[in-house]
C-alpha cells in the first residue's frame, strides 16, 4: 500500500516536461561506487494486513490487571476529550507553528500551556516543552551552569534513576561535573536529602542543587531547606516535581526553586511503553534568555486583533546556531496540548480529586500490608503518592504475583544495593479497594 | 528583515475563515484599547464552580485505613488552589475546535514547507498507536508484559539497519536534533576510548547546514568551523580537505543537502574525512529522497539520525513529537545509547522471515539490554526507549510501503520537486540550475530587486490562496531562498495549482506590489507585531486583579 | 530616521559601531547602517559597568527578530555608564542611533586607537550606500 497519488501517465508527464527519459535519470548524481546494493525489505501490505500485523504486536502485550508501578509513570484515567481535542488532525498534521498568521491555534493553545504551568508551579515563565521529563531536567541543570558560569552540579539521589542516568549523559558533552548528594537510606531514615548533606556537597563552584519532590521513593523532601542551602551557596534550586501533586503540595515558586522542571506524561498521556511524553520545564523571567526552548509570546496583527507568535528565537539554534542556548529544535507540541486539554477538563477542583485518591489509596495500600503483617514502610517520615515498603523476598514474590495477572510495584534494589526486598508501589484515582485486598490476598498466599 | 512592518492592510471584509467550513467566529469580541479577540483564552472562558470531568471519592475504608499513616504536614502544602481554567466539557471542546480551525495543516492543503518533508500522514498508523496493547503498556512493565513492545522496536530498528546500512540502530533519540546530540556524543566517546579525546575538538559544517548541527558541536562541547559550499552547492572538497586536520572529530552533512543537492562527490567527501582520522556523521533529515537508493551506512558514513516524523510519515504534531533514531557503523555500534532491544532467544533470521509474514516465533523472547551492559556506551539520551507512540506508526508505515512501496515514495518526490523546478524556473531565480532532489530551492532576488516584494510577501500572499508558504530565508547562503518539498503524496493537480499561484504572484509582484505587501488579507489574523512580542514577552496569562485563587479545598490525607 | 546618514563628528569602526570622543571619555554605538540591517532590534546585553574593553574585541549582543550579532569593542577602556534605557526600550537603537540610541560610555584607554578607525566619509564609503 503507497500513498502517491502518481498515475504512469502522470509520472510519464513530469518526466518529459523535466526533459529526462526514465525517473533513474534523476539519481545520476549518486556516484556509482556508492550507489546502494541491496534494500531487503518485506512485501507491501494492505491495510488489513498491516491491521493483522499490528494487531499481532499488541496483542503479544500483556496489560496487567492490577498495578501498582509507578516509579516516574503513571497510569491515570485520560478523559475522552483529551483523546478528542489532539485527534484533530487540524492540530496533528501541522508543523512547528513557523507561519503565525495560519498557526493561531497551536501557538494560542501553547500560550495557554505556558499559562497553566506557570500557575501550577508558581513560576514566572514556562517553555513550551521538551522531550520528557528527563531531558528537561538535563537542559535545566546546563541552563544554571550557563546562568551561574559554573560547571560542576549536585544531584540528590532521591532523583529518579532515569534522570541521573540521562543527566550524566547530558553533563558529558560539555564536562560539567556532577556530585551525588546521597538520599538518607539508612534504617529508620527518611528516604530524603538532608539540608546538612546538601550544604556539604554545594560550595563556590557549584551551579545548581537538584532534588525532587515528592522523590523518587515516594517521600517529601524539605524543598524550603534546600533551596536556603543552595541560594546561601549562590547555587540555584532545579526542583523535579510531578504534577499532579502540585494540587495539593507548595508550588516550587514558593519554596524558592529557580528552575523546575516535571515529567507531563501524568496530565491526559497514556503510559505508551514510554513515550511520546512531554517534559515541562518553568523559570523566573529574570533568566529566561537562557532558557532552552520554544516560547510562544502575544502580540497584535496589522488589523489589531490580539495574536500569538514564537518569541525570543534569538535563543535558538536556527538563529544563534552554535551559540544557541540549547539544540532542542521540536517541542512535543501534541503532548503539550494533551496536558493542556487535561488540565481544563480536570480543573482545579477535579486535579485535587486525583492527588487526593493516589495519596489515600497508597496509604491504604500501606495499612493494609501493615496491619496484615506482610510488609513495613522502609522510611520514615511523610510520603506522597507513591510507597517504599519492605517484604521477605520481595524479588520472588513480585514475580509470583506477575503470574496472576498483577505488577507489584517496582524493585527498588535494582538501582540500590541497600534497598533490598523493597518495592515501590503507587496508587492513582484508578487504584480501587478491591484492587488493594487483592493485593494483600495475593501477597498471604505467595509467602 | 522583519515581519513586523506594519503597514497599513485593509481588514478582509466580512470575517477571516477562510477553512471554507462557514465562520464560527464572531467578527471578532472587542477588549479595551481597540484590540479584538479571535478567540478568547481558556482563562476568559472559566466561570467558578463549573466543571467537567469529576473523579470518584475514596472508599470511607480506604479513608479510614490511610488515617493511620503519616499526612502531608502543613508547610509543604499549597496553601491556595492553582487557578485552572473551570469549564464545562463543552466549552472545552467548542475552544479548541475553534482553535483548530484557525490552523492549517496537512490535511487541509498543500503545504510544501522544505527540509520538513510534510507528507500524508496516513491514519492506519494512527489506529495503530491508540491500540490498547501499546497505549496501555508502561515502560518498566517486566519484559514477560512487554514482549509486543519489545519486538516491534527489535523490528523497525531491523527496518531501519535494512534501509540505511548501518550495523545498529538505536531508537532513543526523540527527535532529529536529539539524534544529533546522541551521534556526537558518540563521537566523542569513540575519540576517547583511542586516546584522542584530548585532541580532537572541532566538528566541520558545512555553510548551508540547518543550525541544529553547530548547536549540536557545541552542546557536546566542540568548536563548529564552517566549511563553505561550491558554485554547484555541494561541498567544496579543497576547502573541506585544508580544514580536516588532527583536531578534527567529525564532519555533519546533511545529504542531500538542504539545497536540495546530493553530494555527486560524497565518496570522496567520506575518504578525506577518514583520511584524516575523524569520522563522518550524516544528518538523515532529507532521507525521503534517496529510499533505496543511497545507504549512508554501505557508502561509509559512521553515523546517521533518521527523522521518522519526515520520511516515515508520523504527523508532526504541530512542533514534536517526532522521533530521531541514530544508525551507527560496526566501530560505532558499541557507543550507542543503552537500552537496546535484543533478541534474547530465538534466530534472528527466522524472527524477521515470521514477522514478514504476521506470525510470532514460538521461542522468541525479547529483552531489554541491562543498564550496565555495555561499558562503551554513552548512556541513554531520554528516559526509557524513546517515542514508542512514533515507533508503532514508522513501523506501519514501512511495513504498508515493504520496499517497492519506498522506493517508489522517493522515486515520486523527486520527480515532484524536478518538475516543480522546471515549471517554475521562469518565473524565478534558481540559484542551482541542476536536477534536484526532495526539494528545490528559488530565489526571491528578482521580484525584491525589481519590484521591492520580498520572499516573505511572497509567503504571505500564498497564504491568501490557501497554499502553506515554502520555508523561507534558508538555506541562509541563498538570498531571499524559497525552499520547495512538495512530497510524493501531492497529486498532480495540486503542483499544477501551486504552479498556477506562484506565476500569478510573480506577475502580481510586477503590476501591484502595494497588494502583495499587504497580504495574507484573508486568515484569520494579519501578520503580527513580532519585534513588539520580542521587545516586551508576555509569556503568560495575567489573571485580573482580584482573581484570587480559592483556598486549597480539604486535602486528606 | 535615514539610512544613509553618517554624522560627520563621529569615528566609525568596520563592524559598524560609532565612537563620540567627549574629551577622554567616548560614547559608543552602533550605526543606523547597521540598526537597518538588523532590522526590527528587540534586545541588547549590556555591558556591565567597570568591564574593561579590548578594540575589536566583542562586548555585547545585539539580536533582531530573526538576528543576534555580536557588538565589538571600536576601541579599548573601561565600562563607566551603560544605557539603561535599552534594556526597556531596545527599540532607540533604530530610531535614534547616534543619539537615545547609544550603548555606552567608556573611558578611553588609548587615544591612539582612535586613529585605527574611519572618518564619516571612509565609512560610508564602506557601506556603499549612495
């Protein structure tokens, strides 16, 4: 199955009007030492077939029943309307709004993006998004170093995995050096980066402190502390957060954070094995020439109507080329009107309901397994969404459990040795009570 | 120059739809000072209380249970609810149907917008992608949940080896410039590990790149020396072997260039880079002209990024997602990002011989790498395996297309833009008079030196015509370019049409160049004051003065 | 406004800034030559006060709409007055270039550096502008 629209006769037409014989002709300029040998793809399919093909690959998924991953995704109810409003292919099939006088609705929607991310974080600027969550975090440890003319970073471990792993990737190219501000893992500890440790690790040289809250583990961090502690070390605060939590926890503008970023796949993006997501990334206006990024700016048209264009481009890489702030060149446009779509649909009042179900299901989850004495919280201290809970041979068990049709969190040993036999278990709006006694009954039968 | 000389335009009579779906605007709801509102924003739509999707109460057990655990303490609360939009459902969808229709996209018309190949983007893939197996699948699911998962990305970066002739493929990278990224990284790790990392510090462009590779060399902490194009537009071969020296860690050609031009010379261009020990990236960007018929990876270039979203036909989403996937050579292949896809048990032949014919292989298991598998690698570039959503449609579209279907889509764009430059040569200057490829790129020089229109009048009045403008002002080595990639998916008809529009503004350009300063007349918004956005941002939405936000409600726990 | 004037009191450098020598201290600027050329001026960075320049040397950013082109230095000395009102109104730089317009003042280093630049007329030369 092709898409052209070409008859022979018409192809026939074009090639005489060109003044060349045979299409081949075309391809001279290719010399022929390197002209390719093979192209050993399968046979064209017609739609049915490649519907029975992907069917096929689907279908080799199995979707839990039950799950408690979480871990940096997760699962939310997407309203219908948010599949809705992106499906337009109006949105879909446009390109980076380069002509604003026929792109009013992806840049308008884009302002109104910015317009939510800003009131959700309490941040004076938001971007127009970056890849995911990770790499805005990357982008945003690069944007202090270029903001404090420093080159060395402190990262909590309370990070997610995932974004230290991309954040040394990243500090790689340039050679901006990182040091690890531990998480307190210690028995009877609280899973977050102590304000002590952090001021230890942070000195003159240092550009930003980078923490997440909630963290990695589920536990909240006293962001306020580490803020004074970075500022005091003319370092600036990247603070990580999720979302959805921003319903019920102090906005990072509040806390003092300098730059925040968040993974946005929680707002209306389904979990899709990892992506398409969209990274959120918001700042004080004060630096935000050295932001990374598409911005989208209001503005009025010859004819005095109220319009919308992308703005401060002298940042970016088609103007400043190597002296650009960054490379980033897409947004994830699409996914950014996903979370924007989610946002209104949920509203205040119906994103409270979602963090108020996740943070009441987890701690359900906990006292259940708690009083049913399978499993003991591994820190101490307040947790938001998200659990780490301690179990004999927990490895074993979660793999016991796979067979009945259910994912018991995520274990946390695989990025920590001291944090054996300890899942991570998240609760969403979608995480019902007879999903939890399930859970426990699963977990009495399977010692 | 700029685009926001203001000169006068005479509003288009009788509102500014021009979708031809019937206007649901208002002429326009006026605000203070003059100004008026196409749409309102969202936050001018909001009414206190109003709603529309409401979530279930937890249980009073599961309440009950969750008050013996700690609660969030009262200084890491948010003392105040952010001020969303409140809305009901059917304003939400009348908002952004509205929005909708004042942008133009693909499925509305011809968009010839070059070095962004806009083809069909066909809804197959789509049906695909939303397919709940895939939607559904979370990316640290164990691999016994995601074996569906796991061997579409083996396949497609099968595919993708297949039509590059590279050794591996990594998925990764999100987007082209991200592949960018990851490929230079690469470089740099592959210059280390031979004891050159030291001393290798430059990366060579050439003059008529996109800026994303010298943004790129800089990013990874390279310095950009700019290599400056021929008379014919290829590289200039002398220039670019006095440049190539020790210090040099690669050279980044888009090929075919963003002239539209294939490097005739480009064995060459690979052996001196060599020769010189560094080590030749292509940018895939303009891949969609050359299917099956030049493999970057057979002729010699150590690394490429394909863009799924250009060539194979995932819609671009009005900026992204999009998916940049980096081919690298056998020397290269132990530096790319990890997690690969692996085939973990099974014959890799007899996998592929299957999934040719829809069938799964019984014995087949398929893995993610370990995150420490491979000491060589950089590391990974994104969280998890990248764009999977972009993953599912390039594979349903390669597999629609098999590989009659691809040539042939290189085959027709070529010919496109070649019939494009032959029709169109008349009427304006064609810096490069030589068979093209994708693309073709204009010059706007003769209209602005004769008659003071510029290429951007030139985009704007296309605009009126319902035509999406060609890129404009780039190359940046062609004064007043014209970047012209009409696709393989454009009938006949259509480049006919747009041959029609462009003669017709030339000659427009000739008689009445007051007119065509002052289009687009009928979109829904003139051209906008862009220095004034620029000189005073206004980044956000200012919420009136008193717009309090309301209390945080109860926050149990 | 008007492209082509060059006031005759003023030294020029080749990369289009002017210098107002006021008895050891100078004002420097860009030209309107160059002001029109980058079209649209939407943003300066400045530098700061006490920044020492070196001749030709790059001391700030001008950018446009669609452009970002360094400032340099037409001759060397210390930063002792930057134009605030740029930072609000980077639009003085089009419509008032050799006047609200100026960049900065600094206090000359080497009057002899001063002879290393043009005079009205070479400098319009050297745009071509007829």
């Amino acid at each position: 199955m092709t898409y052209s629209p070409h008859t022979d006769a018409e192809r026939a037409r074009m090639l005489e009007a060109i003044g060349v014989g045979s299409v081949d002709d075309l391809f001279d300029d290719v010399p022929p030492a390197v002209r390719a040998t093979g192209f050993g793809l399968p046979p064209p399919l017609t739609e049915q077939e490649v519907r029975a093909e992907l069917g096929r690959l689907a279908g080799r998924n199995r979707v839990p029943e039950i799950s408690f991953l979480g871990a940096g995704v997760y699962r939310h109810l997407v309203p219908a309307v948010v599949g809705e409003v992106i499906g337009r292919s109006e949105f879909a099939t446009a390109y980076t709004p380069y002509q604003p006088e026929v792109s009013q609705g992806t840049l308008q929607s884009i302002y109104e993006f910015q317009s939510l991310i800003c009131e959700l974080t309490g941040m004076e600027v938001a971007s127009a998004s970056h890849y995911d969550g990770a790499t805005a975090t990357a982008e945003a440890a690069l944007m202090a170093c270029r903001l404090t003319r420093r080159h060395r970073i402190v990262v909590s471990t309370g990070l997610n995995p995932e974004y230290r792993r991309v954040l040394r990737t990243y500090c790689s190219g340039p050679g901006v050096e990182i040091v690890e501000v531990p998480a307190d893992l210690a028995e009877g500890g609280s899973g977050t980066t102590h304000a002590d440790a952090a001021r230890q690790a942070l000195g003159d040289s240092i550009a930003c402190l980078v923490a997440q809250q909630p963290n990695f583990y589920g536990q909240l961090e006293p962001m306020s502390e580490l803020a004074e502690a970075a500022h005091g070390a003319g370092a600036q605060l990247v603070a990580v957060v999720e979302p959805v939590s921003l319903a019920l926890l102090e906005p990072p503008g509040s806390y003092g954070a300098d730059i925040v970023t968040a993974e946005g796949q929680p707002l209306g993006i389904p979990a899709s094995f990892g992506g398409p997501y969209v990274g959120l990334m918001a700042a004080r206006m004060d630096s935000v020439r050295q932001m990374p990024g598409r911005l989208v700016g209001a503005t009025r048209d010859v004819r005095n109507q109220r319009g919308y264009v992308l703005t401060l481009q002298a940042r970016e890489q088609h103007i400043r080329r190597e002296k650009a702030a960054s490379n980033i060149c897409t947004n994830q446009a699409l996914c950014a009107l996903a979370a924007t779509a989610y946002l209104i649909a949920v509203g205040p009042e119906g994103l409270r309901e979602v963090a108020v179900a996740g943070t009441t299901q987890v701690r359900h989850i906990a006292a259940a397994l708690e009083a049913a004495g399978l499993a003991e919280r591994r820190f101490t201290g307040p947790y938001f969404a998200e659990v780490a809970l301690r179990m004999p041979r927990a490895t074993a068990r979660r793999e016991a459990l796979l067979a009945r049709g259910m994912v018991a969190g995520y274990p946390l040993e695989r990025d920590e040795a001291a944090l054996a036999d300890t899942l991570l278990l998240a609760a969403t709006e979608l995480t019902t009570d007879d999903q939890v006694e399930r859970l426990v009954d699963a977990l009495q039968a399977t010692p | 120059m700029s685009v926001a000389d203001t000169r006068p335009a005479a509003a288009a009579p009788g509102g500014s739809d021009t979708s031809g779906r019937g206007s649901a605007f208002r002429s326009g709801t006026p605000e203070g000072d003059g100004v008026t509102v196409v749409e309102p924003l969202i936050f001018e739509h909001s009414r206190p209380g109003r709603r529309a999707v409401r979530f279930p109460s937890p249980s009073a057990a599961a309440r009950q249970a969750a008050a013996s655990q700690p609660r969030v303490p009262d200084p890491l609360r948010r003392r105040a609810a952010p001020r969303l939009p409140e809305v009901s459902e059917l304003d939400l969808v009348r908002h952004f149907n509205r929005l909708s229709h004042l942008n133009f996209a693909i499925d509305l018309g011809f968009y010839p917008l070059g070095s962004c190949t806009m083809k069909y983007n066909p809804k197959v893939n789509e049906w695909a992608a939303h397919l709940p197996g895939f939607a559904d699948s979370h990316p640290l699911d164990p691999a016994p949940l995601s074996q569906g998962s796991l061997e579409l990305q083996w396949l497609l970066a099968e595919l993708l080896k297949e039509v590059s002739g590279f050794a591996a493929v990594s998925l990764q990278p999100a987007a082209g410039a991200h592949g960018e990224l990851t490929g230079m990284l690469m470089a740099r790790a592959y210059h280390a590990s031979r004891g050159e990392g030291e001393q290798r510090t430059t990366v060579l462009v050439p003059d008529s790149a996109h800026g994303t590779n010298p943004a790129t060399a800089s990013m990874v902490g390279y310095a950009t020396v700019t290599i400056r194009s021929n008379e014919r537009g290829g590289i200039d071969l002398q220039a670019l072997r006095e440049a190539l020296g020790p210090e040099t860690a690669a050279l980044m050609i888009t090929n075919p260039s963003t002239l539209g031009i294939f490097e005739d010379q480009i064995d060459q261009v690979i052996a001196a880079v060599h020769e010189a020990g560094a080590l030749a990236y292509m940018d895939g960007a303009n891949l969609n002209a050359i299917l099956g018929r030049f493999r970057a990876g057979e002729a010699g270039f150590d690394l490429m990024h394909f863009n799924l979203h250009k060539t194979f036909s995932t819609p671009h989403g009005g900026g992204g997602p999009g998916a940049g996937p980096v081919g690298a050579s056998d020397r290269m292949a132990p530096f790319l990002p990890t997690p690969l896809p692996l085939l973990e048990a099974g014959d890799p032949e007899e996998v592929r011989r299957n999934a040719w014919r829809g069938r799964s292989t019984p014995g087949g298991r398929f893995a993610l790498e370990q995150p420490d598998a491979r000491p060589t690698s950089i590391g990974k570039v994104r969280a998890f395996t990248g764009n999977f959503g972009t993953h599912v449609r390039a594979y349903a579209y390669i597999r629609s297309n098999g590989a009659d279907g691809l040539r042939s889509v290189s085959n027709d764009a070529v010919l496109a833009a070649n019939y494009l430059r032959v029709r169109l040569s008349d009427a304006y200057e064609l810096p490069y008079d030589r068979i093209c490829k994708h693309e073709v790129i204009f010059s706007g020089r003769r209209q602005k030196r004769a008659n003071g229109v510029t290429t951007l009048d030139i985009a704007k009045a296309l605009l009126d015509e319902g035509i999406h403008p060609p890129t404009i002002y780039f190359p940046l080595i062609v004064d007043e370019a014209l970047m012209i990639e009409p696709t393989e998916t454009e009938s006949l008809e259509t480049l006919e049409r747009f041959v029609e529009v462009m003669h017709d503004i030339a000659r427009r350009a000739s008689q009445d160049p007051a007119a065509l300063r002052a289009s687009p007349r009928h979109t829904p918004v003139g051209r906008l004051d862009e220095a004034g956005a620029a000189r005073r941002p206004d980044l956000r939405y200012r919420f009136p003065d008193g717009a309090d936000s309301a209390p945080a409600g109860p926050t149990e726990p | 406004m008007s492209s082509t004037s060059v006031p005759a009191e003023l030294r020029y450098s080749k990369e289009h800034e002017w210098v107002r020598d006021e008895d050891g201290r100078a004002t420097i600027g860009i030209t309107s030559y160059a002001a029109d050329e980058l079209g649209d001026i939407v943003f300066v960075e400045l530098p700061d006060v006490g920044a020492r320049l070196t001749q030709f040397a790059a001391f700030g950013v001008v950018e446009s709409v669609k452009a970002v082109s360094d400032l340099f230095a037409p001759l060397s000395g210390e930063v002792v007055e930057v134009n605030e009102a740029l930072r609000t109104q980077p639009e003085l730089l089009n419509q008032d270039s050799y006047g609200e317009g100026w960049i900065a003042r600094v206090s000359i280093g080497n009057p002899s550096e001063l002879d290393q630049l043009l005079d009205a007329d070479a400098y319009h030369e050297l745009t071509g502008q007829p």
